[in-house]
C-alpha cells in the first residue's frame, strides 16, 4: 500500500494531521451544482496548490508533475499510485471559480492554530510592503483613450454601476483603467517632459524594438501609469525600485506580529499606491482577524512609507498606538520663526518681527491639503533680511499640513528609547518575513492575471509560511515551565524517600535499644 510507502515523520502526514480542512466543503459548497460532470475535490485542489507554494513551484504544470512523481504528496491527496491526478488546467479554471473570501478563511484557519499554540501575542504588528511581478509585460502597453469630458463619464460611470457587464463584455472598472482625462493627461505630460528631453534617443512608440550595446531591450522611461496600460492585465501597474527593472507589478501588504514572527494580515493591492493608502485596508484585516481569536491590537510598527495624515489619524481613530516615522517634507520647525497655538500665528524672530496669521486652507497639485499662513506686505517689504528670507516676493508665506499636530506628536513619540528600540525590532521582524515569501514560498511573482487573483495569491503564500512556523513552532517557556516542574516532582519524591528511610532507621534504632534494655 501507498500508506506503506511514505515515512512515518514525513512532513505532509504532519501536515495532514496538524490541520482539518474539511470546513472547505461548506465554503465551497455555493461554486457546485447539483447537475452536470463531477469537479475536482475542493481539499484535494486546495492540498494540491499548497504543496505548490511550500516547494516554490510557480507553475501549474510544474506543479501537477512534482505531485505525480512523489509519493509523500499522493498520499496527502489521497491519490493512488495508480490513480492519475486532475489536469493543470483544471487547477488554473478552480482557481478563477473560488473567491477571495474562501482563501481568506483559510488563512484565518491557520492563524487560529497559531493563536491555539501560543505563537500570536498582538500587542505589536510590523508592518511592510514589497512589489511582486504581475503575469504582464511591459511590451504589452497601450496608450489610454482621451476623454474630453470627464466629469460626463463620471456620472456615466455611476448610472451603469449597478450593471456588471456592458454589452462588450467590459466593467465600468476596466474602461476606467483604460480612460484618461484630457487635464491628466496634460499634467502627466509636462511631468515628463525632461525624461522625454534626456531620453530622446530611446524609441517612443513602446512596442518598437531597440537594444544596446548589450543586446538588452530599451524601454523609454517616461511611461506613466496615467497615460498607458496593459490589455493584458489591467490591474497591474508600472513601477520600479532604485537599481530594478521597470516592470509591471502588484503590491504585497503584510501584517507580522514582533512575537513569534506569524503573519496576521497579508493582501495584494495597486502597485501605483503609497503604502500610506494601503494602511486602512491592511490595519482592518489586521484588527478583524486578530479580533477573531480574542486578541486586542495595541501598537503598529511600519516604515516612513506608511506615513500620511489620513493614516495617523484612522489609527487614533482606532485607539492604535502607531510608531510610523514622518516622511521627508515634513518639518518640525521653521528656522527663524515660531509658532503662536493660541493664536494660530507663525511669528518672526529676526528683521522686522513680522506676523504669519492663518489666511486659508488650500489643496496643492498633488493633493495635499494646507494651512497657509502669510505675513503682510508692509512689514517685509523694508526688512534687512527680505532677500534672503524671500527673494523677490513682497511677503512671506508658511504652508503647514492640516495634520501637522499628529505629525508633530510623531515626531516627539520616536525621540523616547521605548520608540527607538521597537523600530529597530521592526527591521528584523517584517524584513527577514517577506525575504522568505519571495524567495522561498513562491511569491516573487504572481501566475495569475487581476487584483482578485493577486490576493488569493499573496494568502496562498502567508498561510504556507505559517503552517511551516506552526509545524516547527516549540514553545521554549512552555518547555521550560514543563522541566522545571519535573525537576521540581523529582525533588520532591527525593525528599519524600529520604525522610521514609531516615524514618525507619530511627524506628530500627528504638526496637535495638528496648531489646538491649529489656536484656
């Protein structure tokens, strides 16, 4: 027999027995019909995909041979030797049939064996990103349609909302990623208008082919997610690193609480985002699944990418304790001027002691809004320091964010040791996590095509990762506390055996010393 054949230690008879995927059939159970050819068995195409990101094998070919030639997997399939097993295509189509939410609960499944073992503490969550290469190429990029009137196909886009499909087949979404507006396009155009001016001997249409001295392929760098997209895959998004390629990605958010390094939250989003925007997402799933098993989050660790004020303020909103350095505009002080709280004023310390009162709030071109404080033209016009202050302007003009207090109070926050020593411990808690998903557990790039299919395959990747810690997972302090109460029974018995036979020598003793006296 197959069963006669695997080891009894072999990792996937632990991982059979460590955990119960029968809960799949009822999550799975509103994708089948009553009628028609039976379809693959959800804990077999679920088993099988599973062994996929624990080897790393990032096709689904690949995938099905592995699993045909080992033994070890066929009996975790249960799957004879003889028995052929469902084709690649089949696990690609069930794939695409399952939803998000089915991956979703089985990634809490695994957390919930984390939790039960003792490997999610959640008083602290690390926080981080990494890009991961989508299933499209750069050479597959189209140049957006124009549309004149924007706001018109706003409200176009609203009336069809409740329509899923248009008549050709394409969701208000999809039309959307493949629109721009004629002002966007203007915007974007003069952005680029250096990188078209140093780059001018590169090609300008993306699809002509032109190398180096090397043979390398040359792309011209001045494509922007506003102005082209890829028919291929939509939803994936230019974006590139210092010292990497340009190429069309996705984004993977993580969750990883400092205790034992499990990841709490995991999901994909759009490449073209700040990490910032992705806070709220990733902090709710992070809530909700820690929620679940009865834990309560206190405090979120994260790089300066994550900082913005919508995201300090949603984490005071949800009683969170961020530790998040502000990013690189922002300023704690205004050299030569402080500022008047009470009477919302910035005052000058030098020349002619101008006043800065509060005149508006205003949102600049890349949408950030400001509090724009601004002195009188009077007071600058004859100071001694007018040029060096304000160059040719008649007065003098402070922009703060309107979130600046929580910026501020940031800024004060990362100054205690406290803050200092938990930033460093986000480093190696988040950092050596992801390293392992991208190079290890088949996350480097997506295999699939859409946002959707990106997440499921980001939970695919941080649930394997968990099961491996789950499996490997030895509570130290549990151990320990069990050693030392042996220690302490050993002891005890020692003592016990001791007193018995000093107890019956006193005894012997008395019976000597009646008999000598009776004597």
């Amino acid at each position: 027999m197959l069963s006669d054949l695997v080891p009894k230690d072999n990792f996937y008879r632990q991982l059979d027995t460590a955990i119960d995927l029968s809960f799949l059939y009822r999550e799975t159970k509103k994708y089948y019909g009553i009628e028609g050819h039976a379809s693959i068995d959800p804990l077999v195409f679920f088993k099988i995909i599973l062994v996929g990101y624990l080897n790393n094998i990032n096709s689904d070919r690949k995938l099905m041979e592995y699993c045909s030639d080992s033994l070890a997997v066929r009996l975790f399939v249960q799957y004879d030797i003889d028995e052929e097993l469902p084709w690649h295509s089949t696990i690609s189509r069930t794939r695409q049939l399952y939803g998000e939410e089915v991956f979703l609960t089985l990634f809490k499944k695994v957390l919930s064996l984390c939790v039960e073992k003792g490997m999610v503490r959640g008083k602290r969550q690390a926080m981080d990103s990494a890009l991961i290469k989508a299933n499209a190429s750069m050479d597959s990029l189209l140049e957006k349609e124009v549309l004149e009137d924007a706001e018109q196909y706003a409200f176009e886009l609203q009336d069809n909302n409740s329509q899923e499909i248009t008549s050709q087949g394409i969701t208000p979404e999809d039309k959307s990623n493949k629109t721009v507006t004629t002002q966007k396009q203007k915007e974007v155009q003069q952005h680029h208008h250096w990188k078209k001016a140093a780059y001018k001997d590169m090609p300008s249409n993306v699809n002509t082919k032109q190398t180096d001295e090397h043979g390398n392929l040359i792309r011209p760098k001045f494509l922007s997610n506003h102005t082209h997209y890829s028919p291929t895959d939509p939803d994936a998004r230019i974006a590139v690193k210092p010292g990497k390629a340009r190429v069309m990605n996705y984004y993977a958010q993580l969750a990883v609480d400092q205790s034992h390094h499990v990841i709490t939250a995991a999901g994909a989003d759009y490449a073209d985002k700040r990490d910032s925007e992705c806070l709220k997402h990733l902090l709710n799933q992070t809530i909700g699944n820690l929620k679940e098993n009865n834990i309560e989050l206190e405090e979120i660790t994260a790089d300066t990418g994550y900082s913005s004020g919508e995201a300090l303020q949603y984490c005071k909103e949800k009683n969170i304790d961020a530790y998040i350095p502000n990013f690189g505009q922002y300023k704690n002080e205004r050299e030569g001027f402080i500022y008047n709280k009470e009477k919302d004023r910035y005052e000058c310390e030098r020349g002619n002691r101008a006043l800065l009162p509060f005149k508006k709030i205003v949102t600049d071109s890349k949408g950030y809004t400001k509090r724009v404080y601004r002195s009188d033209n009077s007071r600058c016009k004859a100071c001694p320091l007018r040029k060096k202050c304000i160059g040719k302007s008649d007065f003098k003009k402070i922009e703060d964010s309107i979130h600046k207090p929580l910026y501020d109070a940031m800024h004060e926050k990362l100054k205690t040791a406290y803050a200092k020593r938990i930033m460093r411990k986000r480093s190696s808690t988040v950092e050596p996590v992801l390293g392992t998903l991208i190079n290890f557990l088949n996350m480097k790039r997506i295999n699939t095509r859409g946002i959707k299919q990106a997440n499921k395959h980001i939970l695919m990747s941080a649930l394997s990762y968990n099961l491996k810690k789950y499996l490997k997972f030895n509570n130290k302090r549990r151990v320990g506390a069990c050693m030392q109460l042996k220690n302490q029974q050993i002891l005890t018995t020692q003592k016990v055996f001791s007193t018995i036979f000093l107890l019956s020598r006193c005894i012997n003793h008395c019976f000597v010393q009646k008999k000598l006296l009776s004597e």
